[in-house]
C-alpha cells in the first residue's frame, strides 16, 4: 500500500499504481460527505465584555452572598416536598452537591425520600430500592444513571472534579468532560472517566463489571490498572482489583478462559487457561494480550510476547528480555503500535490533576 | 504485579526524562492555541469561531462515523455549542483536541440513546443516483471498522485531512495516525471486496 499518499496525497507518482487510484476513488466518493456544517450561534458567555471585569470583583462578591443564602435556603426551607437531604453548596469550601432526580419509584438520600428532585451533598449516600431508579446531573459535565438496589455516596464535588463511591449496585455514566474529571471508587477498584460513557456494576463483596461503550476509562487498584476501550469489559475483585480487559465480541471460548485466569487461585488451571487466551485470541484481543504481560507470572512472559508478536509485530527495539523484565519503554512502545492511543495521551492527562497523582 | 503503564507512579517528562514517541502533541498547546483557547474562554466569540474552522472536520468525522447523516450537522453545531459553554473548564489548552473529540463520541452516543427508533435514509434516496448509492455504501462499511480506524480514516478520506493535521488536530502522535490510516485502509479493502463496493471500474 503506498503509505505516503495515503498519509498526505500530496505524493502521486506517475502512472499511479491500483491502489492510489482505489484511494482517490474512495476520496471522491467520500468527499461528498464532506462537512458545509456552518458555524453555530453561540450562546452569550457569563463573562464578556470588559466593562464586567471592572466590577467583577462586586459581582463576585454578590455572588457569593447569593449563594450562600440560597444554599441556606435549599437546606432548611424548600424542602417540604422533598425532604431535608442535607446541607449543600458550602460556599468557598469543596462541597457544591449534585442535583438528583427521580426516575421511578422513590429514591433516597441518606434517610429521606425523594419525590421528584433533590441535592446531594458530599458525605451523603443515594439509596435505590428494586423498584427505584435515579438521575444524577453532574454538574455540567455529564450525567450517571442509578439502577435499582444501589447504594452510591458523593465522596467530593467541586469544579472540575467529582467523586463517587458505588457501594453497591449499577451506574450508568454519560461524562463529557476532560479525562479524569468525574472518578468512580467501587471496593476492589477505583474508574476514572478518560471521556466515556460506561456502566459500572459491583456487589458488596466487591465482585464487579466495568463495561465501556464510549470512549475509554482506567481501572485502577493499588497500581494494578486497566485500561478498558469501548466495547470491552472487564471484571473487578476483591483484593486483587481489576482483571484483564476484553473486547465484548471475542469468542466464548476466550472469554471464559480469561475469567478463568482471572479469578482461579489455582496455578496450574491459570497456566491451562493461559493456553487457551494465548491460542484463542484474535488480533483485535491484542490489547488483552498486552495486559497480560504485567499479569502472568514470569516466566510464562516469553508465550504471552510471541502471542502478541503474532498479532501485532513488535516495534523494533523491543526484545523479548525486556518484555520479560517489563521495560516501561518497551511496553509504552507495543501499546503505542497497537493503534490505540499513545501512551503520552494516558499521562498527559494525569498530569492536569494532581488530585489523581 | 503492578501495572505495566504505570500510570500513577511516574514521574512527568522533564530533564532527562523524554516522551517515549517522537511528537508528543498533547504535551504543549502551540502558544497560539492556548492563547486562543483562552481568549474564548474569556467569551471572544470571534477567536472560537477560529477553534471552530480548525476544528470541525474532526467532530464532523467522528459524528458522520455514528449517527444518521441527516443528523450530522445539527448534532456538530450541538457539540460547538457544548464546547463554548464548557471551554473554560478545560485546565490543559494541549488536550483541548482529545477533550473535543470525547465530546463529540460521547454527544453522538447520547444522541443515538435518544433516537433508537430512528433510521438512516436508504441508499437510494438520492433519486436512483448510482455514484450516490455505492457512497452511501462504502460509507456503511467505513462506519462499522473499529473506532480508531474508522475516524481516522473519515478524516482522511472525508474531511481530505493530512495524516500531520489528524495527528495535530487529535492529539495522537503521526506515528498512531499512520498505523490507523494503514490498517484502516487495508481492512476497508478486505471488507469492500466482497460487495466489489469502491473498486476501480
């Protein structure tokens, strides 16, 4: 394939050959749908014009006091209909809350019912029976949709960064935010948002599900992390935290072994259902092969780098010894060629929240 | 055993430490981006109407690889609206391309949520026009490759981005995007070769 005129066009040798021809014939063909979309009307922005600034210190100010007596307000007075949930919106501290509402039947914050709408304040838990179902606006950068018996705690809420504990049950999360900004703590591993939307289920033994549609999210305990693309699950533990993801539509066969490896104690039936990951998976599995390598025990590094060499050739450079050593450079490079992300985009996004560090 | 990536105990780059790919685009904004970025934080409609032409191919790829084309536009001037109202959330102006393009996946999604019982105009909608048709064809099999090869190859193919431009525009090093745009192309083929869809006549 002619990998510079598909990286640019701007290379057409004469008498073309077949297959930069199909490439201008599908540019032709595509082309049409090019966009003409034109640009949007744009809402006003709070803060526009320099005049504002002059007295932005007044309004702030303003602001404040406004809050702080609505957040009074919300807190003892309005509440008749919904209940007192708790005090919110701690002006000048962390704790802003978050809005819920309910979906079906009558969810709860802490003790109190919710009919309709109410606020959760950090420190405070959401309750759902088997009949209820919750809403809950993150701020404005997304939403997270609480099944039925679950319990969800708001651990922190401010600008640019909210924090939820699942104790028990499912969530649904739709985030439009820069990575890292909306956090989910489950007993056996912790989700960070890498921009996604995903559904989370854990029971209170700490046995659970992570399954992403969108986007991506890690999936961290103790150092030992997954990375989890869109249209892969992966299973959490307690005690030994996230297991190995996996794309949805591999084979059954696959998938039961790598649970299999995942949560059998046993060495030797580890060893057996290694085999088959190794000899099942397809080229699309590599990004399970590659967390492999951190996951198996030494020694068996050399079967799971020929597995991945055969599905994604290694980078030059990276050798068998390294691997086996688990050679940051090494990996970071494999991760690279497997199309799908590099590794600078996983930190450089870490690096804008020091909270995650 | 602790995670390969190691994500949470490395250090950042600095002195001595480099980024282990060539072009590290999400490291550092160019100055003129952050300083635009900033100014449409500060409600300069007219420096986001530049983010805007920047841009808009990239959201208008990633949603044409998802939703129904007659929803397309509506749903990019969706994201650019999202975007403003929200810019000044963004800490980093370097991931302001990554950050959009979350945006724009997840806002495709959410609008797929919605609109379940809607469905793609047929292929022959466009008055029997073949060229029409075989378009809307390889643009049904463009849109069911993975996520990364699809959007790739939709900037590409679609917008008539450079494989340099896909790569700044997105964040990912050009190595990433020419790995996507190489096996985004041949299973393209493998899988238009069956229907004889976008073959050379």
């Amino acid at each position: 394939m002619d990998d510079n005129y598909l990286w640019d066009g701007s290379r057409v040798p004469e008498g073309a050959g077949v297959e930069i021809v199909d490439i201008q014939r599908l540019e032709a063909l595509l082309g049409r749908f090019r966009t003409n979309a034109p640009a949007p009307k744009l809402p006003a922005h709070a803060v526009r014009r320099r005049t504002i600034r002059a007295i932005a210190p007044l309004l702030a100010t303003a602001a404040v006091v406004t809050l702080m007596v609505m957040a009074e307000w919300r807190a003892v007075g309005r509440l008749g209909q919904v209940g007192r949930v708790g005090r919110v919106g701690r002006v000048g501290g962390a704790t802003i809350g978050l809005t819920v509402r309910a979906v079906e039947g009558h969810p709860q914050i802490d003790a109190v019912k919710i009919a309709e709408t109410g606020r959760i304040a950090v420190g405070q838990t959401l309750i759902t029976d088997r009949n209820a179902k919750a809403l809950v606006d993150v701020s404005s950068i997304g939403r997270v949709t609480v099944d039925g018996s679950s319990r969800v705690r708001l651990v922190d809420s401010r600008e640019g960064y909210h924090r939820l504990a699942l104790d028990r049950g499912t969530l649904h999360a739709i985030i439009t935010a820069p990575p890292g900004q909306f956090v989910v703590d489950t007993s056996s591993a912790v989700a960070t948002d890498l921009g996604c939307a995903y559904t989370l289920s854990i029971d209170e033994e700490g046995t659970g599900l992570l399954s992403v549609s969108t986007g991506w999210v890690a999936f961290e305990l103790n150092g030992r992390e997954s990375f989890v693309p869109a249209g892969a699950s992966c299973i959490t533990l307690p005690h030994s935290g996230p297991g190995t993801p996996r794309y949805d539509d591999s084979a059954q066969q696959f998938r039961d072994a790598l649970d299999r490896f995942d949560t059998d104690a046993d060495s030797t039936r580890r060893r057996a259902a290694l085999d088959v990951v190794l000899t099942t998976a397809r080229e699309r599995d590599a990004v399970t092969l590659w967390h492999l390598f951190s996951r198996v025990d030494a020694p068996d590094r050399g079967r799971v780098f020929d597995a991945l060499a055969a599905r994604v050739a290694a980078p030059a450079g990276v050798t068998r010894e390294a691997i086996a050593r688990l050679d940051r450079q090494a990996l970071d490079r494999w991760w690279d060629a497997l199309g799908l992300g590099d590794t600078t985009w996983w930190r450089s996004w870490k690096r804008g929240y020091p909270d995650l560090k | 055993m602790d995670h390969a990536l190691e994500l949470r105990r490395m250090p950042p780059f600095g002195p001595g430490v480099q980024p282990p790919t060539a072009v590290a685009n999400v490291n550092a904004a160019p100055a003129d981006l952050a300083t635009t970025i900033r100014a449409s934080a500060a409600g300069d409609q007219e420096a986001f109407s530049r983010l805007y032409a920047d841009y808009v191919r990239m959201v208008h790829a990633i949603v044409l690889g998802r939703v129904p084309r007659q929803d397309v536009d509506d749903l990019v001037q969706d994201v650019f609206v999202l975007v403003y109202t929200r810019i000044r959330e963004l800490r980093n102006p370097a991931a302001f391309g990554g950050w959009l393009a979350a945006i724009a996946r997840n806002r495709a999604t959410d609008h797929l949520r919605h609109k379940h019982e809607q469905v793609e105009l047929p292929h022959d909608v466009g008055g029997g026009d073949p060229i029409e048709a075989e378009a809307i064809a390889v643009l049904d099999v463009v849109r069911k490759l993975p996520d990364a090869y699809r959007e790739t190859l939709l900037m590409r193919l679609v917008e008539g981005m450079s494989g340099a431009e896909i790569a700044e525009r997105t964040g990912l090093t050009p190595a990433s995007v020419r790995v996507n745009l190489h096996r985004g192309m041949k299973l393209l083929r493998e899988r238009l070769e069956p229907a004889g869809a976008g073959r050379r006549e």
